[in-house]
DNA sequence: AACCAGGGTGAGC
DNA sequence: GCTCACCATGGT
C-alpha cells in the first residue's frame, strides 16, 4: 500500500484491493456513506472525506495532511486479506465467499457510530436502517456527523419516534447516556473479545448480534461472528452439525474460524443477501443464482 | 393481510 | 441457563 500527497487537501492511495461499492454502500456494515457520479461521500471521526475510485486505488479529497493515518485505518487498509484466505483454505465455503467478493473489508469504524447503527438495526431491514441513521445525522448531528452521545441522550423520545426510530428510541437514549456518563467505548475496544462483549451487553439495545456487530465494525475484533437472519439461513447446517440455534451458530464459528471469523461472516453474509448463495441445499458450495453482485 | 427485516427485553420456567 | 410475546415501521 501506497500513500502519495497531491495536495494540502489530497491523496492518492495505491496497491491495496478496495472495492469502494461493496464495502461502503453494498455490504451493510456501516450505512450513512452516499455516492454520486462515481464519488463515494462520507463522515466519520469529525473528518470529512469524498473517495474517487482509481485503477488501483482510490483518491481521497479532504484528506487534509495528517489524516492519512485515520483513513489508512477506517478502511483498514493494511491487513493482508490475501493471506487471510490462505489460511482458511480448509473450509471450501468460507474460501470460495471470500474469493467471490475480492475488495471487501471490514472497517474499523469509530465504536460510537457502530454502536448508534447497530442499535437503529435490530429486528429492521437495510434500507430503513439507511434512511434512520441518515435521519439521526442530518437532525441531531453537526457538519454531517454522528450525533454526540450527549445530544443524543438529550433528544426526547417522541423526536426520535419521529425520525422512524420506533420502539428503539428509549434504547438510544439510554445507552447514550451511559456513555456521555462515562461508560467508555475506546476502554471497551481495548479489552479482549470475550470482555467486550460482556461489557457491551450492559447497554440498552444491545443484545449478542448488536454486541459483535460493534466489535466487528468498530472495535476491529475480528472473532467476532454476528449471527443474523441471513448468517443462520447461510450456514445452519454445515458450520457445526449440533448448533441449531443463534448461540451455538455464533460460538460454533469463532472457535473454527478464531481470528478470521468476522470477515467470513461479512462475506456470507454478503453473499446469502445477495442470492449468491444457495440457501436450499448449503451442503453442495456456493452457487450462482444471479450473474453477480449488482 | 400476513410476513419480513443485520434482534432485544422482560417474564416465566 | 432456556423459550416466548411483544416491540415500530415500511416494503412485498
């Protein structure tokens, strides 16, 4: 991976697979970036920044000198993906997912725009988890960013009601306050997988799937292996013959695929969502029901 | 009109 | 530990 300044306000960054779509757009792991006429906008971490796709990389306009280090590590772009495949190379399924969807990575977003995602996503589907957090930046947040916890713990239900937050709206709320009260996130992402999790499931909103889903995209805790409806449908069945409910498909998975276990489960997930994968007979691998991603 | 969506909570066992 | 009804909302 390379980094070449053009500009007191640009940067080119080469030699790394990144498919800009997938990651930021398709893949449902974060859900507040926007692109136009090929431009991938987005916020994070009080930096602003507008990707332009390249042959072999991207330029990132707003990226003022200093804040290469932040992007280098949002798009999580020096991990070896390639060297992740070789060693899952036991388990076909896991490795052909993988190899369908080259330029996938998880991002190592900021804990506090993971957690706000991840609590608006409970039992909702990605297009209004889409147009909710778009809904919660653009009334409560500054200059197209996340909400602060604090103004967030200071929004009334009935506005959160109306942005389209439903029942979820107390449980922003209240776990906003926990962490403007000094329930600390960064501490959180410090600690090992398992700590984590325990600590995470002390908010409110936050249950097993919301937990390693903030520990996936924001805390970069790659073990862990968030179960949803699509995950269960993908691999129940061959992940582990006797796990049959969520728990066991979530435990069954961290302890055959360890380290590699969250980006497996961005890709079968990825896939099973797509129609990539056949859900009807998992036994027999992956299969083509599409001509591909779209 | 039921059923679904990147589920969590609290009650009851 | 476990299972259940219930929780809003927009789409099919």
């Amino acid at each position: 991976m390379m980094i070449e300044r053009l500009s007191e306000t640009s940067a080119r960054f080469s030699g790394v697979p990144f498919d800009p779509r997938l990651t930021l757009l398709d893949s449902a792991q974060v859900f507040h970036w926007r692109e136009e006429n090929g431009v991938f906008a987005g916020v994070s971490g009080g930096h602003e920044a507008r990707l332009i796709p390249e042959a072999n990389g991207f330029l990132l306009e707003g990226c003022a000198p200093g804040e290469e280090a932040y992007w280098t590590r949002y798009f999580d772009l020096e991990r070896d993906y390639a060297a992740l495949r070789t060693a899952v190379a036991a388990c076909p399924m896991a490795l052909e997912a993988l190899e369908r969807l080259p330029g996938l990575r998880v991002l190592r977003q900021p804990p506090w725009e993971a957690l706000v995602a991840f609590i608006i996503s409970a039992n909702n589907n990605v297009g209004r988890i889409r147009k909710i957090v778009r809904a919660l930046i653009d009334g409560l947040g500054e200059d197209g960013a996340f909400p602060t916890p604090a103004a967030l713990a200071g929004a009334r239900e009935e506005a959160l009601r109306a942005l389209g937050c439903g029942y979820r709206a107390l449980f922003l709320i209240r776990t906003a306050g926990m962490v403007a009260d000094g329930f600390a996130l960064d501490a959180v992402a410090a600690l090992n997988y398992g700590e984590a999790h325990a600590r995470l499931l002390r908010l409110p909103g936050v249950g097993d799937k919301v937990a390693d889903c903030v520990q996936l995209f924001g805390m970069g805790h790659g073990e862990a292996f968030p179960v949803d409806v699509w995950i269960e449908r993908a691999v129940k069945g061959w992940i582990a013959p006797e796990a049959k409910t969520k728990r066991d498909i979530r435990r069954a998975a961290r302890s055959l695929f360890g380290e590699n276990a969250g980006l497996i489960q961005q890709s079968l997930f990825h896939c099973a969502r797509m129609g990539l994968i056949s859900l009807d007979d998992p036994q027999i691998h992956l299969s083509y029901k599409r001509g591909g991603a779209t």
